[in-house]
C-alpha cells in the first residue's frame, strides 16, 4: 500500500509539474487569453499545494518537539527550500549573470523578499506553511486529538493568525505579498493534511466513483466560465471550486487509471523531480520559454499548436533534470542549486 500510495503521488505531482512547465511556456509567449491557460492556471498550484500538505503528513515522523527536533526540521526546511531559492533568485542573477547592475546587493535582496521571491514564490509559500505545519502537528501532539473537528479548530486558530497577520500589514509592506499567498494556498495544503489523515476521507476521494462523477463533471461544466482575474471575489471563488474539483478527480483517475508503462514512469520521474524542474526553469534561465521569436503561435488552442507546446514543455522538463543531474556532480553546487544535503561523492 506505501508503494502504491509513493507511487501514484510521484505521478500527480509529475502532472502538476508540467502543467506548470506548459503555464509558464504559454505565459511567456503573451497566450494568457487562450483556454488552455485558463484551464491551467484554474488549479495547477492549489493542486501542488494539496499534494505538499498531503506528503507531508505522510512523511511527517517527529515524535517528540524538542529544541533539537524543532531545530532540525528548520535547518532541513530552509536547506531545501529558501537556499535554492535564494541561490537562484538572487545570487546567481546578481554575481554571474549580472542582470542586476544597476542595484547594490542589498537593494536586489530586499526587493527579492519584498515581491516573495518573483517567479520562485512557491518556495518561500511553501517553507511557511511548512512551519504552520509543525505548529498544527505540535498542537495536536499537546491535546492528543482523534477527531477531524479538533484538528480543524486548531487550524481555524492558525488561519486566523495568518488573517491577522495579513490584515495588519500595509499593502506595500516588505512581507505583504507573502502573507498574501499563504492566506491563499493555506485551505489547499492542510485539506491535503486532513484527507491525508482522515481514512474515511481518503478513501472518499481515492475510490468513491460517485464523488468522482460529480466531481469530474462539475469541472467542466463550469470551466468555461471561468475568467483568470483574481481581483474578483466571484472569481477567487470561482477559482477555489474548480482546484477542489480538479484536485479530487485527479486523485481518482491518478489512482486507479495506468495510461502506459512509459507514460506513467514519465510522469514519477518528473514529480520525484518536480522542485528540480520548478526551480530549474523558473530561474534567471526563465528567457528560454520564450519562442515567438522564433515561431509565431497563432492560438494556443488549436490541437497543433498545442502538441508542439506540449511537447516543448516536455523537453525543457527533462533538460532541466538534465541540467540538475550535471550540477550534482559537485555537491556543493547540488547543495546551494538544489538544498540537497552535502556529502562527499567519491569517484
């Protein structure tokens, strides 16, 4: 059942991935108006949010909260997500590719933090809720909770906070724009740690073909009318109904649908890579997804024009593995690039 359960994660987390590898590569080349995008961008991250909350209670194996435990649960959190980071958004933009000359290094920090990290968002999003995460399980460690209503009011605590925590800060604040994604990826990550949790929920969505009906056609029946402005309440809601939607029939088929051997190891290498490539294509490197200076897009929509994005899509996902897989080599570049831990390769 945990290989099973391994398995069928990589590969909604592979999915996840490229749809945002094809977001990207349609957004860089001015296509945002296309359907295809529209559908994309109506639940590619609240999807990757809802797997990261649902790993993490998986993996999750603190018994006790000592300093040392709390202590090495950050180290490993700000290893892995906020030192490539920063290693891509800034260092590497600043001292190698010189794309920041105009400012001092301090100046190219702060507005790094103070837009929460461009492009590389996800990762500083990610960390927090990972430290809300800790929080929500060292709570719930304290009070011995069985039941999904205690967890849910220690998280209605949390969410409140960061509520709190939004509404005091200026809108222009240093911090501002990150308060803002975790407020808006916060539901998504801990309901993949409640159904995580929660057997009966699981198996809710993981087998229930009813649910799984409804929820399959409810997508798209409304997608189409569906439009990406996010200054709309209606929208923002609009938007949290279709991810809930597509999130659970993505879980069905995921799980009980193998399309074919090659397609389906495809899809886990890139989700056991998913953070490799994210960071990889999403860095200063960002410039290569832009082809329509090469090659004029007529409509994205069209089933030629979108095979060969799609297929784009593929290439730089492998050739950004590939690019991860070379710099390994040294683990000291594989450490900063990429947080793994460092150790010694011998040859």
């Amino acid at each position: 059942m945990n290989d099973l359960r391994i398995s069928y994660i990589d590969q909604l987390k592979g999915i996840a991935i490229l749809l945002v590898v094809l977001g990207h590569v349609i957004g860089y080349n001015n296509c945002e108006d296309s359907f295809l995008w529209r559908f994309i961008y109506s639940f590619h991250m609240p999807l990757f949010m809802f797997i990261s909350g649902y790993v993490a209670q998986m993996i999750f194996r603190i018994e006790r909260f000592g300093w040392n435990e709390t202590i090495s649960f950050l180290i490993k959190k700000l290893r892995t997500l906020l030192l490539p980071m920063v290693t891509w958004g800034v260092v590497i933009p600043f001292f190698f590719l010189r794309t920041m000359i105009d400012q001092s290094f301090i100046d190219c920090v702060l507005n790094f933090v103070k837009t929460w990290g461009g492009g590389l968002w996800f990762f500083a999003t990610l960390f927090i809720l990972s430290i809300l995460f800790f929080v929500y399980r060292w709570v719930d460690k304290q009070i011995n909770a069985k039941s999904i209503f205690v967890d849910l009011v220690i998280l209605l605590f949390l969410f409140i906070l960061v509520i709190l925590l939004y509404m005091l800060l200026y809108k222009d604040a240093i911090y501002s724009e990150g308060i803002r994604s975790v407020f808006n990826y916060f539901m998504f990550y801990f309901l993949g740690s409640i159904v995580c949790k929660q057997t009966n929920l699981r198996s809710l969505i993981l087998n229930n073909k009813k649910f799984f009906t409804f929820s399959f056609v409810m997508f798209f029946l409304l997608i189409p009318s569906f439009v990406y402005d996010m200054s709309s309440m209606f929208n923002q809601l609009m938007k949290i109904v279709l991810s809930l939607f597509a999130i659970f029939s993505l879980f069905f088929i995921v799980h009980h649908i193998s399309w074919n051997r090659q397609v389906d190891n495809m899809f886990q290498y890139f989700g056991r890579e998913s953070l490799s490539i994210y960071v990889t294509h999403n860095g200063p490197f960002a410039f290569l997804l832009v082809i329509t200076d090469y090659i004029t897009l007529s409509s994205v929509d069209n089933i030629p024009c979108f095979l060969f994005l799609f297929i784009f899509s593929l290439f730089i996902s492998y050739a950004s593995i590939w690019i991860k897989n070379i710099v390994s080599i040294s683990p000291i570049l594989e450490l900063f690039l990429y947080g793994k831990s460092y150790k010694r390769k011998s040859i």
